[in-house]
C-alpha cells in the first residue's frame, strides 16, 4: 500500500496546469495542514485592482484538499461539497499565504478550515471547505495527481 509522500504530492500540485495558472505554489502538506502560497499578478485582479475573490475561493478549496490529501488513503477520491469564504480585508499587490488544516476526517465526510494572511501577516480572509470522500473510486488506484492519470487523460509511464 502506498503512503503519503510529501515531497512527490508538493511536485504534481505544483506542475498541476491551473495551480500554475492561478500562480499558486503548495508549500507543505503534511498532518492535515497545507500551506500554499499565491503570487499576485494583474491578471488575478478585480476591477477595483484586488485580489479577485474567485482566486481566494480556489486557495480555501485547495488549501483544504491539499490537507485533507495527506491524511486520508491515497485509494480513496473525494470531490468537495462546499466551501465557503469571509473576505476581511484587500490584497492589491504581493503574495497572500493560505494555511489550511483538516478539522474532521470521518468516512464519508471531511471538513476543513483556511486562514489566507497577506504578507504583513494579517489574516485577510477565512474559510472553510467539505469534501465526500469516495473510498474505492473506480478506473484508478490513486487519485490522479499522486501519479494515477495524466493531466490528458492517459495514464503516465
């Protein structure tokens, strides 16, 4: 049975194409807590020039998946249920840090919570996300970006 590998799970997200895209980087992952760190770029920006809140959105969701990923069976897939996200303050310009932390892993359902600071480090946002938890999902024994399929659909030699 294969196990958590830190190091190898950091790789794929972070080559993961709309990781890149957001200009996100995971940081760590480990224990049911992530880091993940997301560059500001004009293209991430609203109209009144601040952090779009579908980027902090993506960083309460992924943060929490990240997570939640090192502390459940790499077997089993999950999807999220919802998530939700409190805006505190504007970010125009830098580098925001999610932190996520899992604070419930049940056998179906799990639950998590992010802090997302700017670089003073000022919480700025919260959130919280759910995710169902798929114990056997089929065509794949891993989920896709611990090695399962490519980002095309093949599987990687």
């Amino acid at each position: 049975m294969k196990t958590f590998d830190e190091q190898f799970y950091k790789e794929r997200v972070n080559t993961f194409p709309f990781i890149r895209l957001m200009g996100m980087r995971l940081l760590s992952a480990g224990g049911g807590k992530s880091v993940m760190r997301c560059r500001i770029r004009p293209v991430l920006r609203n109209t009144a020039g601040t952090l779009h809140g579908g980027v902090m959105g993506t960083l309460v969701d992924m943060s929490v998946a990240t997570a939640l990923r090192s502390v459940m069976p790499l077997s089993s897939g999950m999807t999220t249920v919802e998530y939700k996200v409190n805006f505190l303050k504007p970010v125009p310009d830098g580098v925001v840090t999610a932190h996520g932390t899992i604070l419930r892993l049940g056998k179906t359902i799990a639950a998590g919570s992010v802090e997302i600071r700017n670089e003073e480090g000022e919480v700025v946002a919260f959130g919280s996300a759910t995710y169902y938890i798929v114990p056997n999902p089929k065509k794949r024994s891993v989920p896709a970006i611990m090695g399962g399929l490519s980002g095309k659909g093949r599987k990687r030699r």
